[in-house]
C-alpha cells in the first residue's frame, strides 16, 4: 500500500511537470490573445489541484513514522501498566 502510494505520488509530480511545459507552450503560442489566456488559465487551475493532492500526499506520506511511533507509546505504556499491577 505505501509502495502504490509513492508511485501515485510519483505519477502526480510527473503530471505537474507536464502541464508546468505544457503552461509555458501555451503562453509564447501564437494563438488569441483571449484564447490563450484562458487556456493558461484552465491549466493553472488544473496544476494547482494537482499540487494540493501531491500535497496531501506528502502530509499522508509523512505522518505515517508519528503514527507507529504512537502506536508504539501506546504499547510500551499499556505493558508499563500491567507490569506495573502484577
């Protein structure tokens, strides 16, 4: 599961690259002026949702050493606590 997670998050920073080239293809075109810009505009948009889902991605990706070592304080208190009793 963290492995197909790394890969998608890997999938998602290749396709902001590409919208990063395909953003800068679209403003030096040759096309309206009008019709340039909101295509630029539409890309942007999409390369911002991307970059908050690489973000919560990231986060998630993070979090994951905070919650073994939780689980792992959970564990030693709870041992610590039936030690304690016997």
């Amino acid at each position: 599961m963290l492995g197909k997670k790394k890969e998608h998050l890997g999938n998602l920073k290749i396709l902001w690259a590409e919208l990063e080239w395909e953003i800068a293809e679209a403003k030096v075109s040759d096309a309206d002026p009008d019709m340039k810009y909101h295509h630029v505009n539409d890309l942007q948009c999409k390369q911002y949702l991307l970059e908050q889902e690489i973000d919560e991605l990231e986060h998630e990706l993070g979090m994951i050493p905070l919650k073994l070592m939780l689980v792992g304080f959970v564990i030693f208190v709870i041992g610590m606590t039936i030690y304690m009793m016997s």
